[in-house]
C-alpha cells in the first residue's frame, strides 16, 4: 500500500523529504541558536543577580546611614540648649532673675527641640489610668473615681504617639469601708 492510499498521509509530489546530511545541518544550526539564546539568558540573569545585589547593597547602606545620622536633626536641635546652658555658666554673679530667664528661655528651647523630633510629654493628672502609657506606683484612698490618676510623680514621654517612657503615677482607689 502506498502513502497515497493512507488517509491523512499527504506527501507533496513536488517536496522532496530532506536528505540526512540536511536535516544534520537544520539541526546543528538550531542547537547552535538555542546555545546562542542559553547564552543569552545566562548574561541577563548574572546581570539581574547583580543589579539585584547592588540594590540590596544599598539599601543596606542607606538603612546604616538612617540608622547612623536619623537623629542629626534632633542632635542640631539640642545644641542650641547646650549654648544656652553654656552661657549661663560663664556669668560671674548671675542674679536670681537672670538665672531664671535663662532657664525659662533653655526649656522653651528644649521644648521646641522636642516638639521637632515628635516627642511629647504625656501628663496624665485627672485622666483615666492607661497601663500602655502609664505605670502605676500605687493605689491611694481618694473621693476620685477609682483607676483615675491621682498623681504624676514623673510626667511620661511619646515619640510620635510611641510610649518611650511611661509616666509614673499613684492611682485613686475607692476608701476602704468603715474609712
């Protein structure tokens, strides 16, 4: 039975197949581009990986360099407050007036440091007591509400709404019966 006979099978008279010295070279040249696209590939992925390594580099480096110099502006704040203080200590015979303008100007100037670098004082007096921002040093018998803070022994401090030192604080309870 011929191919002409098989159905599906359709030989183009006018194609002859290719002779294996042909289809040797078809293939070597195919396999010689696909080793030239492998090649390819490989210099754009080491090319990647290296971008890739540098980035991370210098993210790293940008991170010590945060890490190293985040608090330089809060640092220039702050010396301001060190001339002042300074300068207080080199007057010869400062007057009680003088010693307390110098030290009203040196704390509105601590102050505007701080407001700067996002610290603020959490003074908590007649407020509810908060455990997340507040300790408690005791309980003290008073006509207040219970739990509401009675005291501030030491105000607290927040960086950016960050409790970076909770306040301490003496804490209102209920008198004891019969009191």
């Amino acid at each position: 039975m011929s191919d002409a006979n098989v159905p599906g099978s359709e030989s183009a008279p006018d194609t002859p197949s290719p002779s294996p010295e042909e289809r040797l070279a078809g293939l070597e040249s195919r396999l010689a581009a696909s080793e030239a696209e492998v090649a390819r590939l490989q210099d754009e992925f080491l090319r990647a990986k290296a971008e890739a390594e540098n980035v991370r580099r210098r993210a790293a480096e940008d991170v010590a360099r945060a890490h190293k110099f985040g608090i330089e502006s809060f640092a220039a704040s702050l010396l301001a407050v060190r001339d002042s203080l300074e300068a207080a200590l080199a007057v010869g015979a400062p007057t009680v007036e003088s010693l307390r303008e110098g030290v009203e100007i040196t704390h509105r100037q601590l102050t505007a440091a701080f407001e700067k670098a996002g610290l603020a004082e959490e003074d908590p007096a007649g407020r509810k007591f908060d455990p997340h921002r507040h300790q408690a040093l005791s309980q003290v018998e008073s006509d207040r509400e219970p739990n509401t803070v009675v005291t501030v022994v030491q105000k607290g401090y927040l960086l950016n709404d960050r409790v970076i030192r909770p306040a301490l604080v003496m804490v209102a309870r209920e008198p004891a019966p019969g009191a």
